[in-house]
C-alpha cells in the first residue's frame, strides 16, 4: 500500500498543486493492473487491493481537478 497506493498519491498531490497554481491544466497518468478490476485468486490479495485503490483514486481526481483543467 506504501508504494502502489500512497506512492502515486503524494506524486500526483505535488504535481497537481503545480498545475492548479500555474493555472493552465496539465496532465497525470498512473499506473495500475487489470489485478485492480478483476480477482485473480493466486495470493495477489494485497497487490489487488493497492491497484483497486489507484483505480478509484484516478478516477476521484479526474472528477474533483477536472475544472482545473487537470486530466487524471
């Protein structure tokens, strides 16, 4: 979770307070795994999980910077 979640969380946070204060949008793309959509049921419980959570987390950001000219 440290890496795959709160990783691209505090990166894309940095990037996106640059990008509101420039005031001309900008682009983030993550990273994430069909493992974060679909069970894959071979002991990938907490690598799903943390992919799970950077695709809702994209999709959150997408929305909440969208007015800011952000794409996520």
């Amino acid at each position: 979770m440290a890496i795959n979640v709160t990783g691209q969380f505090l990166a894309a946070r940095e990037a996106g307070k640059r990008m509101i204060s420039r005031g001309d949008g900008g682009c983030i793309v993550n990273i994430s795994s069909i493992a974060g959509s679909s069970a894959l049921g071979r002991g990938n419980f907490a690598y799903s999980v943390s992919k799970g959570a950077v695709l809702q987390f994209t999709r959150e950001l997408a929305v909440e910077w969208a007015h800011h000219g952000i794409r996520v």
